[in-house]
C-alpha cells in the first residue's frame, strides 16, 4: 500500500468518525430538547399542584369559616370532601407522572455518560490516527531527505566525469602534438641530404620556412604540456573513484572513443 493510500484511507477513517460525531451530537441535541419537553412538563405540572394546593388552602380556609355552620353546611362538606377526593387523585397521578419523568431523567443521564464514553474513546482514536499521520509525515520528509543526498551523489558524479572529460581532451591534445613533433623529426632526418644538394633552394622556398616555424612552434608547445603531466594524478584518481560507480563505468567507453577519434585526427590534417 501506498503512503497516499494510507492517507486517503486515514481521512475516509477521519470522516467516518466525523460522521459519528455528528450523530451523536444530534442525539444529544433531541435528549437535550425532550429533557427541556420534560422540564416544562413538570414546571407546568408543579404550577397545577401550586394551584391545588393553593385551593386546598383556601378549602381548609373555608372548612374552619364554615366549621360554625357545620350543620347547615354538611352537605358542602361532603362535596367539597368530593373535591379534595378528586384533587388528591390528581396528585396521585401527578405524583406518579413525577416518578416517571424522574425515572426517564435517570435513563437520560445514562444515555449521557455512555454518549460521554463514546466521545472519550472517540478522542482516542483521533489522538492515535493524529500519530500516525506525524509518523508518515517523518517518513515523507525523510525519504525527501534521501531524494536530496542521491541527487547531490549525481551532482558530484557528473562533477568527476567532466573533470575525467577535460583531463582526456588534454592527453589527446598532448599525444597529437608529440605526434606533430615526431613527423618533423622524421621530416627533418629527410631534409640534409636536400640541404646538402640545393643550398640556393632553401633561400628561395617558402616551404622550408614553413617548417622551421612548425618546428618552433612545436618546441614552444611541448614547454607548455608538463601542467598537463601534473594534472595526470588528479585524473587518476578521479578514475579510481569513477570505478566504484556504476554510472561513470557506463560512460568510460565512451571517453575512450573520444580520445581514439582525436588520436587519428593527426593523420587526417
């Protein structure tokens, strides 16, 4: 698996879990709104029993007014007995709608500290995915890191084969010009007994004049070439180091043709 398949498999994970979140906040929003439901329920519940018990109050009021009429008044006694029967059933019910809420607040705490679980371990595995996400970015920076040294490896590479390169283009300079000073010597070997027989030709050829400066210029040259020999060591190790890489083995031959293309140029002028 790939490092961006990994990620692209850790933010499906990550909106998955988002996903959730979101869920259950929801689920909290409508606990949250039937608790509120509840609340009023029993707000407005607690306002009647307010209003019973404030008529209670008045009825005890009105049953110790009429206590002195008790006999003309019996029958609103028994009446208002009636009421109080029935009001006192209310409270009873009320009382048991009161047990109930009370009984689905509990079961809705519950719900909320198992939501609050959830969440928590939610937070977890967000903290871990985070941790691993940190892992694949060290590793990311560390394979770019490596991207780097390999190509500053390359770099200094080319480096060593252009050194390699001018090194050869001197050497192929120098064997041409001891080449150039061989076939003057050769030539001049050829020349005395021509001297010998035809002095009055060596003031009238522009030829012979040539030559003396081929020579001359050719004697000026090899004083310059001895840089050329100090630079042979460097080059020599520049090989060394060239033989432990794969690449600079791959483009030595082709150096060694470019020096033998220059070793025939000689002739070819």
């Amino acid at each position: 698996m790939t490092l961006e398949e990994q990620i692209g498999e850790l933010q499906q994970q990550k909106n998955n879990l988002q996903q959730q979140i979101n869920n259950l906040q929801q689920q909290i929003n409508n606990l949250q709104q039937q608790i509120n439901n509840l609340q009023q329920q029993i707000n407005n519940l607690q306002q009647q029993i307010n209003n019973l018990q404030q008529q209670i109050n008045n009825l005890q009021q009105q049953i110790n007014n009429l206590q002195q009429q008790i006999n003309n008044l019996q029958q609103q006694i028994n009446n208002l007995q009636q009421q109080i029967n029935n009001l006192q059933q209310q409270i009873n019910n009320l009382q048991q709608q009161i047990n109930n809420l009370q009984q689905q607040i509990n079961n809705l705490q519950q719900q909320k500290n198992n939501l609050q679980q959830q969440k928590n371990n939610l937070q977890q595995q967000k903290n871990n995915l985070q941790q691993q996400k940190n892992n694949l970015q060290q590793q990311k920076n560390n394979l770019q890191q490596q991207k780097n040294n390999l190509q500053q490896q390359k770099n200094n590479l080319q480096q060593q084969k252009n050194n390699l390169q001018q090194q050869k283009t001197t050497s192929s300079s120098k064997k041409t010009t001891s080449s150039s000073k061989k076939n003057n010597s050769s030539s001049k070997k050829t020349t005395p007994a021509a001297r010998k027989t035809t002095p009055a030709a060596r003031k009238t050829t522009p030829a012979a004049k040539k030559q003396l400066q081929q020579q001359k210029n050719n004697s000026s040259s090899k004083k310059t070439t001895p840089n050329s020999k100090k630079q042979l060591p460097t080059a020599k190790n520049n090989s060394q180091q060239q033989k432990t890489t794969p690449n600079s083995r791959k483009q030595l031959p082709t150096a060694k043709n470019n020096s033998q293309q220059q070793k025939t140029t000689p002739n070819n002028k």
